[in-house]
C-alpha cells in the first residue's frame, strides 16, 4: 500500500541551535511593551506592540533568515528569495489562550520558542486547523486519530523549536498551565525580486 500525502499544508519543525541569540532573545522580551489581543476568543495572550522586533536585532534576523533558505533548500525547493517582514513577541500566562487566527499578507510564517521548556512539560502548544476540515460533506470520528484524518495537529514546544508553515494555516495558542510564562518570537517571510511568470509574474523592484 502507498499513501501519498498530496497538495500537503506543510508545518516544518526545525531546531535553531543559536544559542547566542536564544539569550539575547529572553533577555528583549524582559523589557518591551506588551499588550493584550482585545478580539473576541482571545484570552489573555499578549503580544509586543512593536511588529518590527527584529530589525532592532539584524544578527537575529540574518540566522533566522537562514534557517528558512535551507528548509528551502533542503524540503520546499521553490528557489527564489525570500525575506523577513515583521516580527513580534507573544507572551502567555497560565490559563491564557488565543484564538485561531491567519497571518495575512505573508507567504509563510514561522514561531519560535526560546524559553527553558521541554516537550514533556506540555506547556501551551500551537494548534494547527486543517484547512479542509469543512470540505468533506459526511461527520464521521475515527477509531484513532492520526495525521491522515485529523481536524487539528498539535505542538508542543522545546527551547529552540523553529516551526515554519505556510501563512494561511489556522492555528492558535493552546492554554497554558504553568505559572510561569511562556514566551515566542513570530515573524512572517514573503517573496522579493522577480517571481512567477507570464500574465503572473512580479517583481517587487518594481516599486
């Protein structure tokens, strides 16, 4: 039997092993100004009101920058160039949780965990939605979950989790149940120079 995961909505969890820049980053976010979401379904979650972070941190963003070339390279193999565009902080305290949300305007997006966490605290993982969750018109639960049939996919962070996935997955903060925060950096990654071809090409030197 062969199963093929076709047209497949990829989360690509990666490890940045910069440890350097992992201590710079808990050491930013113990001084900047945070603010909570006000939208309806969000429960506590902060986020920086800068959205830029990272261009205060140009070190930061060059290996982060990196890091998506080779899982370009290496797994999407789209070519072309990529670069960073805004980035935030999110702080979640105990029992605080987002809603599902997109990033718009972006191609992919990417979150990553800096704090002194593991896997097995399972302290406020990411949820994944399925973006074809409403397409089949029969209900049925399965026997056993698994990532062939599942409605959403979980994560749950370790200290240098790098998790990258295109920007119009669904996903949201799980609630957190630990008294001490947890922290990550978000930033988003879209195409620059020319790209596409034909009645869709573009070139953002254009502007």
């Amino acid at each position: 039997m062969n199963v093929y995961p076709i047209f497949a909505s990829n989360l690509i969890e990666t490890v940045f092993d910069d440890e350097e820049s992992i201590k710079k980053l808990n050491q930013i976010c113990e001084d900047v100004d945070w603010f909570v979401n006000p939208q309806e379904g969000n429960n506590g979650a902060s986020a920086t009101r800068n959205k830029l972070i990272l261009e205060e941190y140009p070190e930061i963003k060059e290996s982060l920058s990196r890091c998506f070339d080779q899982v370009n390279d290496n797994v999407l193999q789209l070519g072309g160039n990529f670069i960073i565009t805004t980035s935030w902080f999110t702080k979640i305290t105990k029992n605080s949780f987002s809603q599902f949300h997109t990033h718009r305007n972006s191609f992919y997006s990417a979150v990553l965990y800096f704090g002194e966490y593991s896997k097995e605290q399972k302290q406020a993982p990411i949820q994944f939605e399925s973006p074809t969750a409403d397409l089949p018109s029969h209900y049925i639960i399965p026997k056993t979950w698994n990532i062939h049939n599942c409605f959403t996919w979980d994560v749950y962070p370790s200290t240098g989790t790098l998790l990258f996935f295109p920007s119009y997955l669904r996903h949201r903060i799980g609630t957190h149940n630990d008294d001490k925060p947890r922290y990550s950096l978000a930033f988003n990654i879209v195409p620059y120079g020319s790209y596409g071809e034909g009645d869709s090409s573009y070139n953002t030197d254009w502007f």
